[in-house]
C-alpha cells in the first residue's frame, strides 16, 4: 500500500513539473509569436515609406528602373513565407538593395533631396529600418532564451514529451 501511495505522489509530481515547463515553454513561444508578428508590421511599414520614396522619384528616373524598383518593393510584400527567419532576413536584404538603389538615383539632385516630401519617406524608411533591426533582435533574444531552456537536462525531457522543438534565428543586417 505504501508503495502505491508513493508511486502515485512521483506520478503527480512529474505531471506538476512536466505542466511548469510546458508552460514555461508556451510562454515563450507566445515571446517569440510576438516578437516576429511587430519584425513583420516594422517590414511592412518600411516597404510602404519606400514605396512612398519610389512613387515620388518616379518621375525622375527611367521607366525601366522605376519598373525594377516597384517589382523589388511587391516582391518583399508577397514573396516567400511570412513569418519565417529566412524570409524576413531576406525582405530586408530586398528593402536595403532598394534603399541604395534610391541613394544612388539622387546623389546628384540635391534639390530633389531638399524637398520636404523626400525628406518625409527617407526618415520613415531609415526610421522603420532601425524598428526592423531592434524587433528582430527581440526575436532572437526570445528565441535564444527558448532554445537554452531546451538544453537544460530536466527541461529538455519535459520538451521531447510535450513536443516543443528549436527555433531559428533571424540573420541581423
């Protein structure tokens, strides 16, 4: 009898601590949610603020470049899976080569960078761009917690049973 008493109190024991780290690990999954969904929104308002920049300069530069640029800003709002770190990591690779691309365009019109309109989108784009560059460092703050606290030996038992697996970072630009 006292055997069963005891197998039972282990029994429970575990299934408290196996509960504690399954929760533990949904909240940081609930973190690292979090943290891509605001990388996502800060991507999505850089394109718009370049965008923004495009349609403005179109006017100064050939059509075929305009065309390029345009094709490059959609491509970084459709292409690819959302969500995933490969996939943010290269939308902000897409969005710099656009940046640069508009640097280059007016190097040589001062005027044109003068205007209040230009000076507008260039402090949005590099205004979301640093929003970019901090929510993914969140990110990976968040998911190198998580992916620690899957190497810890109790937890990383707890994390097999209950499913949870390691998480990838977003390359930093």
């Amino acid at each position: 009898m006292e055997i069963v008493i005891i197998v039972l109190l282990l029994a429970s024991l575990f299934g408290v601590w196996l509960l504690s780290v399954r929760r533990k690990l949904e909240t940081q999954e609930e973190n690292i949610r979090n943290a891509m969904y605001q990388t996502l929104v800060q991507l999505s308002a850089e394109r718009e603020a370049l965008e923004g920049l495009a349609e403005f300069l179109g006017q100064t530069m050939d059509a075929e470049t305009f065309r390029r640029m345009k094709h490059s800003l959609e491509s970084a709002q459709t292409a690819g899976e959302a969500g995933l770190p490969e996939w943010v990591a290269e939308q902000q690779r897409e969005l710099l080569r656009v940046q640069k691309k508009i640097a280059e365009i007016l190097e040589g019109m001062p005027l044109l960078q003068a205007q209040e309109t230009y000076q507008k989108y260039w402090k949005a784009a590099k205004s979301y761009e640093h929003m970019v560059e901090t929510s993914g460092l969140i990110y990976n703050d968040s998911v190198e917690n998580y992916n620690s606290m899957l190497h810890r030996i109790p937890d990383r038992i707890a994390a097999g049973i209950c499913g949870f697996h390691r998480k990838k970072l977003i390359e930093i630009m």
